[in-house]
C-alpha cells in the first residue's frame, strides 16, 4: 500500500481528488488547522494498492502541487479504515449512510435511505458535486416533472440512478465506462434492492445499444468533468425528450459559462443553478421545438 499527500486550496483539493478517485482505494481532503481564514488549506490524501509511478501522476493530474509526499503503508485495511471517515449524509429528502453505519444510527422511516460504501468508484454522496444533483433531482420532484425513463450517465456508484429511482418510482439505467465503477453500482443497486428499476451498463456515453434503443430520456443525470459534458453535449441532446431536463456536475464555478453555452447551442436553457463550495450543478431544460 502507498499513500500519496499534499496540501493545496479546497477547489484543487476536490478537483484532483475527483481525478484520483477512479484509480486509487480511497481518497479524501481536509482542511488544515490555520489562523488565518484568508490562507485555509486542504490536505488530500490518496491510498493506493501499488506504487503510483510519479510521471503517470503528472499525466493524470496535470500540474502536480508540489511538495508531495509519497510513501509505503503498513499492511492494515485502508479502505475500511477510510469508510469511517464518511459521515452520514442527511440532505432532505435522502438519508446515504455505509455498512459501517449500521447498528450505530437510527435510518429515519420517512427518508429515502440508500447504503453506499466508499470504494474506488466515485460517488457517496460528500461530494459538492453529487450533492448538488441531489438537491436539483429533488426540486425537479417537488416541481412535479414528469419522468418516464432517467439515466445515470458516468454513474460511479449509481447513487444518481438510485435517486430518481427512487423519487420518481420509475425505471431507468445507469452507465458508466469504467468495468470497477459498474460492478460496484451493480453491487449498490441490488443491496438497496432496486434491480427492476434500475439497470447499468458498462458504456462510454450513449456507445452500448441498449441505451440508445431506448429512445430518448425525460432526466438525465451526468456528474462527470466540464470537458467531458461540453464534449457530450450533441448526443446528451439528441437522447433528451422535448422539454426534458438535464441535470449537469462535476463543474467547478469558474467552468459554468462554458458548460451552459455548450448547452445553450444544443437547444437548451438554464433552469437553475445549485451552487456547493467551489463547484455549481447545472439543470438544463430543453426548448420544445416549434
């Protein structure tokens, strides 16, 4: 085991951890004790199976903060160890807890409650990011959308697909194109026993058949990276019903404009904006056309 550490702000702090997170046990930020507000700082801290080589952290990372330190681990669960870090989640109306939660809390019976480990694949819901979708997800509800068929695009963990499932009672997929991050939304979905209304497919984008013979979508869900949203944007279009709604994370704040006017090209409007520390989720509706 090796663990990779190093100090930087929040929103570089989540955004290489989001990075990190497909190719490493665990990863997690803090913030550094520090006098001074105006000089806060996060550390991040990635556990690894096998010395990461240091090039390839370049390569993935972009401009790696430095100084970084990487360093061998006794042999003890990381992994497990980690999971005790990750609070419960209570954000109306859903209640996200881990197995290692259970027989020290109480899950409230008028919640949506869904039992998502941390594991190499993204998505627990601490994340701003996902965070945000599942406040937007549930103001589409209360908005009282009507959703025939949703898709969890880039799904991680699923825990999107498992929300609109969930809030709206209706079936729908959930794709990702990494073969770990399926097998652990696939394990997720049939611990929160939702296998007839949610299935996953190892996909990149709209690639496996499945999902594209299904037609187009009422909601889709995608909380993956700025440049990967602007560059799907054309099919995430063409598989939106008129009038459909998409809901869009994984953007930093400053990277807003630039996801919207993808849209906005694509026929769509912004609806609303839900903005969590340093990154916003978008909800696009799209314009029916005339």
């Amino acid at each position: 085991m090796w663990r990779l550490s190093f100090v930087t702000s929040l929103g570089e702090a989540e955004h290489f951890a989001a990075r990190l997170e497909e190719f490493c046990l665990a990863v997690s930020w803090f913030e550094m004790d520090s006098s001074d507000a105006s000089t806060h700082m996060w550390q991040v801290e990635a556990t690894f199976e096998k010395q990461p080589d240091g090039e390839w952290l370049k390569a993935l990372l972009g401009t790696l903060p430095l100084p970084y330190e990487l360093v061998p681990l006794p042999e003890i669960d990381w992994l497990a160890e980690n999971r005790k870090s990750f609070p419960v989640l209570d954000i109306d109306p859903f209640y996200i807890y881990g197995s290692h939660h259970e027989g020290a809390v109480v899950i409230p019976e008028d919640k949506i409650a869904l039992k998502i480990d941390a594991a190499t694949a993204f998505g627990t819901g601490q994340h701003g990011t996902t965070q945000g979708c599942l406040l937007a997800l549930n103001d589409l509800r209360k908005e009282g959308m009507l959703v025939r068929r949703h898709l969890d695009l880039g799904c991680g963990t699923a825990v999107l697909g498992m929300a609109m499932a969930r809030l709206f009672g209706v079936r729908g997929f959930a794709a990702d194109n990494d073969s770990e991050a399926v097998e652990r939304a696939s394990s997720n979905i049939r611990e929160n026993r939702l296998e007839n209304l949610l299935k996953v497919f190892l996909s990149e984008g709209f690639s496996e058949q499945t999902l594209r013979s299904q037609g187009s979508y009422d909601l889709i869900a995608a909380n993956i990276l700025a440049d990967c949203l602007i560059m799907l944007a054309s099919d995430i279009a063409r598989f939106t019903t008129p009038e459909g709604r998409v809901v869009l994370s994984g953007i930093l704040q400053t990277q807003e404009h630039d996801v919207v006017k993808a849209y906005e090209d694509k026929g769509f409007f912004l609806q609303q904006a839900y903005p969590v520390d340093e990154w916003i989720t978008l909800v696009m509706k799209k314009k029916r056309e005339e």
